[in-house]
C-alpha cells in the first residue's frame, strides 16, 4: 500500500516537536481513490510548546514536500473538541465522467462510465434512500460501525455537460456507504435496474 495522507501529516508533526510522536484524529476516512478537498483533523502537541495556529500551519506544510497535501488553515481548539466525534456535518462529491474518451487532466478523480446514463432516473432512485434507514445493504462487509442506522439528509444527482455530479451530506456514514450507494445510482442509470429496485435493495439489509 501506498504512503497515507495520515502518516504525511504524522511525520510532519513529529519533525515539527524534534521527533516525539504526534497522533492524528480525523473527521472521516479516506479511502484508496477518495481525496479529501475539506478534511478536518486534530493533533495534539505537547503544552510545553509555544505554538501558534499560523506557526503549525505553516510548519506543517513546510514539513508534508514534497507531498501534495496541504493544510490550509488551523486553530485551537478545546481539549474535549475531537475531529471525528464533535463533527456535525460531512459532505461527499462523487464525479462520474460519462462520455466515451478517458479522461485526461482529471485521471483518477472521476469515474469513467461510457455506456449513457440517465441522470433523471438516477434523481428519482435517490429519494429512496433519503431519510433515517438500515443502510446494512450499503455498507462494506468490514464495516465496524456498531449500528447501521444512518440518516441521509441530501442525495443530489445533477448532470452538469459530460459531468454527473452526485452530491450527499449526512451527520455520519457506513464504511464504503457513499460509494455502493453511488454504483446502485450508475445501475439505474443505464438501464440495469428500475428506479424503485433501489428501495427493495434498501429494504433487503
């Protein structure tokens, strides 16, 4: 496996206190192919540091070349205050290429599809699984969530050019949620399945 976003801005953070392990918290995972636009995360450096929000800031980012992540701002917080848990919102965009052609400056941030999609039946299937539900039927196998229970407040579905931009926020979701949800989406999109078998899939957990 590859270097992690994680252990870049760990290291960092080590170097930044002389070496001293400095553990992360972030706000949600990031899987192989995900890039995070927004991550939020917390570190803990020692109290006896004089650290300023703009000296971390800028530290770290020296410390993370030649990696492309960046931090792009910081500030204290109180010590309860915890990325993952005090977080009220999280939001994902997924981008499906939907045209013949590969892409070319944007490689490995869409997902091609070439067969035509639908984007309206795409729409309609989403409103099934808008709402408080067992999304067990939407979770990888590995999940470790205690409970499927989920609630998802937006599932947008939107064709913008050869774009299909499907947008969805939500307080938490299931390990790999967001991404079986979006290939059920591409299913409905070219054909495969009606719009209300998504609610059957939803229903079966």
């Amino acid at each position: 496996t590859g270097l992690s976003i994680q252990q870049v801005l760990e290291d960092a953070a080590g170097r930044l206190v002389g070496g001293s392990i400095v553990p992360s918290i972030t706000a949600g995972r990031t899987d192989a192919g995900v890039h995070a636009t927004g991550q939020v995360a917390h570190l803990d450096f020692p109290s006896t540091l004089r650290l300023t929000a703009s000296i971390v800031r800028d530290a770290l980012n020296f410390h993370m070349k030649p990696h492309r992540v960046a931090i792009l701002s910081a500030c204290p917080v109180d010590l309860a205050w915890n990325a993952r848990f005090s977080a009220i919102r999280r939001f994902y965009r997924y981008r499906i290429l939907n045209r013949r052609s590969r892409p070319a400056l944007d490689e490995g941030r869409v997902w091609l599809v070439k067969r035509a999609l639908d984007e309206r039946a795409m729409a309609e299937a989403a409103r099934h699984l808008l709402g408080r539900h067992d999304f067990t039927s939407f979770r990888a196998s590995a999940c470790q969530a205690r409970s499927p229970l989920r609630t998802l407040d937006r599932l947008d579905v939107a064709r913008h050019g050869e774009d299909i931009v499907i947008e969805t926020d939500a307080r938490s979701f299931l390990h790999h949620q967001v991404r079986n949800m979006v290939g059920t989406l591409k299913l409905v999109g070219e054909g495969s399945w009606p719009p209300a078998r998504v609610a059957e899939a939803l229903a079966a957990r």
